[in-house]
C-alpha cells in the first residue's frame, strides 16, 4: 500500500496539465493508493472537487490547515481527532476580537471552520500579533508572503495527520507527503518521506534541506510527486 498525503493549490492542482493527467491517472487506476487532501482550503471551497471527474476522491480530508479532519466519503468529522481540535478553540469572534487590534491584518473572506486567516501587508506588527495569539493560547502560520492563520494550539497539517496515520495503523514507510508553501512544513516534519515539489517557497525548501526523509523535486504540482514516487521506491508509477 502506498498513502499519499498531499497539499492541493500548487501541489495536487499544479504542475503541467499532461502531468496532472498522469498522476491522475495513476490514482484514480490504483486501489492500492490511498490518497489525503491535506490543505489550507475550508471544506465548502474543497467540496467543488469532489465532484470533478479526473480529480481522484480522497479517502481522506484533512483542511482549515489542520483544523478540520473529515471521512472523504461521507464528510463526517474523524473521531476523536476532531473533538480534541475542537477544545483547543475558543470561537472566531473571541479570536477577531484579539486581531483587531493588529495593524495591517485583513480578514479573508473565505469559508474556514476551527481558524481565523488574514492576508497581512508591510504594516503588519508581528510582534503585537503574535502575543495576542499567545494569550489565547493559539498558533500563528505565516505562509506565501501574504497569508496569516490563526490556529488552535499545537494543532496544523502535520499533528492531524499524524492522529489520522496512527488511529489508521499506517505504517510510516507507507506514507507520502506532499507541498509547496510553508504551511506545508508541518507535514514534513513528521518525518514521513516527503516531496517539497518544483515551483516551491524558497523558505520551505530551506527549513526542509537538511532533512533527509524530504525529497526536493525540479518538476512542478504533479510532475514533482511522481518524481517523488520515483525517488522513494515505487517504480511502478
């Protein structure tokens, strides 16, 4: 078996559309890979997908950035990972509250559950946002230069998809990850095989090049996870 835990803008939905194709292709043709969305989208903005054709259906979504963990068939909340996200949130309006006071925030206007996201510009006071964060006991993810999450504490792409790898029994050998931003760096610092595709943030390949489970890819979205493929063994794709 082969489970392959991967982003989607950039990563799942990137790449070449001949690649995209083929990878594709070998998900949707290979009951023995499973396959995890793990991405920063809301579920509404991930639902779409799910009824695209060539797009292969996850039996897994993990997305709010780790926030939320959903059965990809039924689109029920994984238990007891979800409740215990849960209690480490306290409630959208308490977090804007807090961020309010932060110059240079502005609020996305996207659908997001268990996470409060900003883009931010260059009058942002980190500082300032980081300590309101700390007071409510919650995590700050700055990722592509412009995007600020908010998150429950402790919690991001790689603690849920650990919890779900473990509750699942899947052993680590079996597991690929995948991304492109530094929202993704979680994921590979669980120390599964990862592949940090082409087209990358600069800042993600360089917290993950010393890392030797994460595999630097040249191509692109898909091209770069089947080079993954490749370099980690599964010659068959």
């Amino acid at each position: 078996m082969l489970l392959l835990a991967t982003d989607l803008d950039g990563t799942l939905l990137g790449g070449h559309e001949d690649e995209k194709l083929k990878l594709y292709k070998i998900l949707n043709e290979n009951p023995g890979i499973k396959v995890v969305f793990v991405t920063g989208r809301g579920l509404d903005s991930v639902k779409p997908l799910l009824d695209d054709p060539i797009i292969p259906n996850p039996d897994y979504i993990i997305c709010d950035v780790g926030a939320t963990v959903v059965d990809g068939a039924t689109l029920k909340p994984v238990e007891p990972i979800q409740s215990e996200i849960n209690d480490r949130w306290p409630g959208a309006l308490k977090v804007d509250l807090y961020m309010k006071e932060v110059p240079g925030l502005r609020k996305q206007l996207v659908p997001m559950e268990r996470r409060c996201s900003y883009y931010y510009d260059e009058a942002v006071d980190m500082k300032m946002l980081e300590e309101n964060a700390k007071e409510l006991g919650l995590d700050v993810i700055v990722s592509a230069g412009k995007f600020i999450d908010i998150l429950p504490g402790g919690i991001n792409k790689g603690f849920t998809l650990r919890k779900l790898m473990e509750m699942l029994n899947v052993p680590e050998g079996e597991i690929i990850v995948a991304g492109d931003t530094l929202n993704d760096l979680s994921l590979f610092q669980t120390g599964y095989n990862g592949v940090v595709v082409g087209g990358a943030e600069d800042v993600l390949k360089e917290a993950t090049a010393d890392q030797k489970s994460v595999f630097h890819a040249t191509s692109n979205g898909c091209g770069g996870i089947i080079e993954g493929f490749r370099f980690f063994g599964h010659l068959e794709y």
